[in-house]
C-alpha cells in the first residue's frame, strides 16, 4: 500500500458526460436515510439505493457508461453469479 495523495482520475465533466449516456436509460433511483443508522455512527448517512435498477444491480450505471463508450468492434459478454454462483 503506498502512502501519499491520491489524484482522482474523474473529472467533474466525466461525471457530466457519463449522466448525460445515462439519461433516459437507467431509472433515477432513491436516496435513502436511517435515524438509527445515523446515530450508531454519529454523522448522516445517505444510501443510494441502486438495487432498485432494472436490472436489480448497482453496477448497471457503470456498465453500461463503459459499453456506450466503446467505438465499435465486438461488443463483449459478461456474466457474474455473484457470491451465490455455484456453476
């Protein structure tokens, strides 16, 4: 682990950019909050609750900002079983 400042390597018009693939795709999804969440951990917690997605995974809004980039070619598959995948 290497010690120091870390440069964020996200541009503020990367967010943009990236929202702007996004509009009309993905659902807006809540922001949720917990009263006892906030007082075991004495701050305000904000939960982006992305299970809430089409497809029921948070990695929908990254995944599909990568493929909606790419240039052509190929386009590739994936698959995740998660931590339940057995095959």
């Amino acid at each position: 682990m290497s010690s120091g400042a870390h440069t964020l390597s996200v541009s503020f018009e990367d967010v943009v950019a990236a929202a702007e693939r996004l509009r009309g795709v993905s659902h807006r999804t809540p922001v949720l909050t917990s009263r006892t969440l906030d007082e075991r951990v004495g701050a305000r917690v904000f939960c982006k609750a992305e299970c809430f997605q089409r497809v029921g995974a948070f990695k929908f809004r990254g995944g599909y900002n990568a493929m909606s980039r790419r240039a052509g070619g190929p386009a590739p598959a994936r698959r995740c079983g998660g931590p339940l995948d057995l095959g």
